[in-house]
C-alpha cells in the first residue's frame, strides 16, 4: 500500500486548537492520510508514556508510523568518542521507535566538508556497518534503518551514496529526498524523465522489490550554489521539484513507498495533495 502523510504537525493542527502529537494520529486519518513520521532531529526527548499513547492511537487509525534520528549523527568518522554518541543516537532513536510502535528509523549519513569525500564514505559505510550489528544485538534488528539523499553539495548523500549504503543489509531501505535531489544537481529534476533515471538507478541498484517499499520524503526547496536553503510548499511558484511528474511512474512501475511530506508549515495539506495527483494519474492510466 503506497501511504502519505506529514513529517511533524501542520500549522493548522495547531491553529485548530490542538496541542499534542497524540492528537495528530486521528486529526490525519481524518483528513485521509495514512502515515505520520516524528522527528528526533534535535534529540530523543519523548517519554515512554507519551509514545506509548502516541502509537495506541496510530494503530487505532491507521497510521504507519516513522522517526527521524538526531541531525547530530555523522558517520564519517574514526573518532571513537564521536563513534560512541552515534551509536547512541541509534540506540536512542531505535528504542523510541519501539515504544511508538514506528518500524522505520531515518537518518542523515554525515558530512565530507573536511575530508577526502572517499575517505568519508568509506568510514561512513564501516561505521554504518558497525551499527547495523549493534542494532541486532540490541534487539533491535526488526527495525528497517532508512538512509536519506541529502540536500548539500557537502553532505554525504548523494544518489549513489544512498544506494551502496542500503546494500550494507538487506533491511536497509533508501530514503529518497527528491527535493535534496533537485537541489543537490541545483535544479537537477525538471521532467518525468528526470524522476525516472533515479527510480531506474534504484532499481539498477537494490532491485525493485526493494525500490517499491522505499522511503520518500518530498517537498518543495528553494537552493543556492551550495544546495538546499530552504524548504518551501506546493503553493509558492518557482520552485521544485514537482510531485505531478513523478506520480504517473509510481503507478507506471508499481512501487508502493511511503511517502512523508516535509514543507514549511503545510506538509499535512501538500501530502494530501500528493496523494490526489497520484489518484488521479492513477485513474487516467487506467482508462
């Protein structure tokens, strides 16, 4: 089943009235999405308690739940202390996701900003290595660790990045930014041809089985030489990239990801909209 959803709370969640992510579950069921991803980026802070409730009720509406792992983690490293609190981070991230009931952990793979970028990546694969065996030994091994395309010409993430880093284990799935992508190239995604050389390159990479279940996150970004600046929503013009080109292929190549909407303040909206266009493209390639 391809799901939508938000990343975090929109600003009209609030502007409802509501107060707590554990009313968020139904305010998006409501609205007809199906996931939600909860986002640790400036560190795990959720109580056992809270997320037990927060997952309760994603379960009783239907939502697949998602966590995003600290920004602070970078794997290109060979600094034992910083080897250490990443590994925490993981850990972190991993046992707030069980008490949330969430199956899937995103995380950003580090920075080559002062470094060689082969010597950081091939630390980045070791040391992601490293932490997928830690994982199984903390029983953790059920969780599917998703690593995210990045936005930074400085940031590890590329597109074939992204694929070697999945091939360190078979649970591993990609999580495929296509705005990071756009802004990453400074533009790079302009047509449906665009989007269909990355799902090939994908497919080429991990296979299709794998493919079909990635992880998506999308959005609108405004970048600058150096990438990503900032992100933007479906209704601001001018910028990219745009999910009506991509939607035709998810149908076209039967993928079925889950797809977490990341723009400023409406992502709940613009993931409502995602998953209209791809109704729609759905329904014309049906006729």
């Amino acid at each position: 089943m391809i799901r939508f959803g938000p990343a975090g709370n929109s600003d009209a969640f609030y502007e409802e009235g509501h107060k707590h992510t554990v009313e968020a579950m139904e305010w998006v069921a409501r609205m007809g999405l199906n996931a939600y991803e909860v986002s640790f980026g400036r560190g795990v802070r959720l109580k056992e308690e809270t997320a037990g409730k927060i997952g309760e009720e994603a379960r009783r509406y239907g939502v697949a739940l998602s966590v995003h792992a600290p920004y602070f983690i970078n794997l290109a490293t060979d600094d034992p202390e910083k080897i250490a609190k990443n590994t925490s981070y993981f850990l972190e991230s991993a046992r707030a996701a069980r008490w949330l009931g969430a199956d899937r952990v995103v995380f950003h793979p580090g920075s080559c900003a002062k470094m060689d970028r082969n010597l950081a990546f091939n630390m980045t694969i070791r040391n992601f290595s490293a932490i997928m065996n830690n994982m199984d030994e903390q029983g953790f091994g059920d969780l599917t660790f998703c690593p995210e395309t990045m936005g930074k010409i400085n940031q590890l993430g590329d597109l074939f990045e992204i694929i070697q880093l999945a091939k360190v284990d078979e649970r591993v799935l990609p999580t495929i930014d296509f705005g990071h992508l756009h802004t990453r190239g400074r533009g790079a995604i302009q047509t449906q041809e665009d989007f269909r050389k990355i799902l090939d390159a994908l497919e080429d990479g991990i296979g299709h089985e794998r493919t079909a279940r990635m992880h998506v996150h999308f959005s609108k970004i405004e970048y600058t030489a150096m990438g990503e600046k900032q992100h933007r929503t479906f209704a601001e013009e001018g910028y990219g990239p745009h999910f009506e080109q991509l939607a035709p292929l998810l149908w076209e190549k039967r993928l079925e990801p889950r797809i977490i909407c990341e723009s400023k303040g409406t992502m709940a909206m613009d993931a409502l909209a995602m998953k209209r266009m791809f109704e729609q493209a759905k329904a014309g390639r049906q006729q």
